[in-house]
C-alpha cells in the first residue's frame, strides 16, 4: 500500500489504495475498511470513481448485507427440516451452480445436497459438486461465493494462488464472504 485517501462517489465514500502488487482495479467491502478501491501503481485514479460507479450496485448490495448478517449465531438443524426442505436446497443448489458456471463454463456431473454438520460444500475428483441443505439458511451472497468455491475446485484441487483468483474473478469480494461464511459455523 502506497497512500491512501477517501473520495466519495454518489454517496458511496470510499477508499483509494495505491498497490504495486495489484494488477488490476479490484473493489473489496468490510466491515471495518468499509468500501476500498485497490488502484494498480500507474493508473489513473480517475479510472477508481469511474470504476465504483460500474459496481455501485453491488457496492450498495453488499454494504446492506454486512448490516444485516453482523453478530450472527451458527446455525442449528433438524433431519426433520433437512427432509422437508432437501429438495428446495437442490433447486437453490441447481440454479445457483448453472448461474455461476456461465462464467465459467467448466463441466461437472452431478449436484447433490447433504445433511451434513461440518462442511458448506465439497468438489469431488469425479467432478461432483456437493453442498450442505443449510444453504437454504445463509445470506444469498455467502451461497452465490460457496457455488463459486466449489466450482474452482473443478480446476484447481486446492486452496493454491491459482484457485483463488478463479475465484476472484466472479466473487471480488471473496476473502470478506469467507469469513462471514465461517461465523456460521461450517467450513468449505
Ligand atoms: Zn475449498
């Protein structure tokens, strides 16, 4: 991190961070940062105002839900809801999988959904994607980076560099949405 300033853009303040490292515009929102703008050494920071305009939406999606999941207790489940509402946690499961893979385009063979206690998701060798039921109960950008996760794993077996800029690719914000995702309890 080079310097630091706060501009504000319709109402969105925000941060600009000048970064050797990055090699490109990247937009993160948390909790205690609140909105940063990560500019790569040498561009423009016009281009930084420009680029939270794009992304307003998301920005302002994302700042509504760190406000509404914050302090969040782990969630508790019964196999009596686990059978009554496996099969919508399939169709979320489904739909989300399909949606995300449009970016994507990776082949994988069958979706499953489990009652399980310690795990969100998993990718099997075989290229089946597994999820928890319990993806009925979280916040629908903690499903959308679950789907994504698992989904890189069809390339990448690991947790390596390469798999997470897979990642970032769709889910910028991806590192702030993992840590959510583990307040409630399970991990991926
Ligand atoms: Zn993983």
């Amino acid at each position: 991190m080079e310097t630091q300033n706060i501009s504000n853009n319709q109402n969105i303040p925000y941060k600009v961070r000048l970064s050797r490292r990055a090699r490109r515009l990247r937009i993160s929102v948390g909790c205690e940062n609140g909105v940063v703008v990560t500019l790569p050494w040498g561009f423009n920071p016009a281009w930084a105002d420009k680029f939270v305009r794009e992304k307003r939406r998301w920005i302002l999606k994302s700042l509504d839900y760190m406000k509404r999941f914050a302090g969040r207790t782990p969630l508790r489940a019964t196999r009596r809801e686990y059978l009554a509402r496996k099969g919508e946690a399939l169709a979320l499961a489904r739909n989300k999988v399909l949606q995300w893979n449009g970016i994507y385009g990776f082949n994988y063979r069958r979706i499953s959904v489990k009652n399980q206690k310690t795990r969100w998701g998993s990718c099997s060798k075989k290229g089946n994607l597994n999820f928890n039921y319990k993806i009925i109960h979280l916040p629908e950008p903690l499903v959308d980076y679950l789907v994504v996760h698992e989904l890189c794993h069809l390339r990448e077996m690991n947790h390596s560099r390469n798999f997470w800029e897979l990642v970032a690719r769709a889910i910028p914000n991806y590192k702030i949405l993992r840590r959510e995702l583990k307040k409630f309890g399970t991990t991926a």
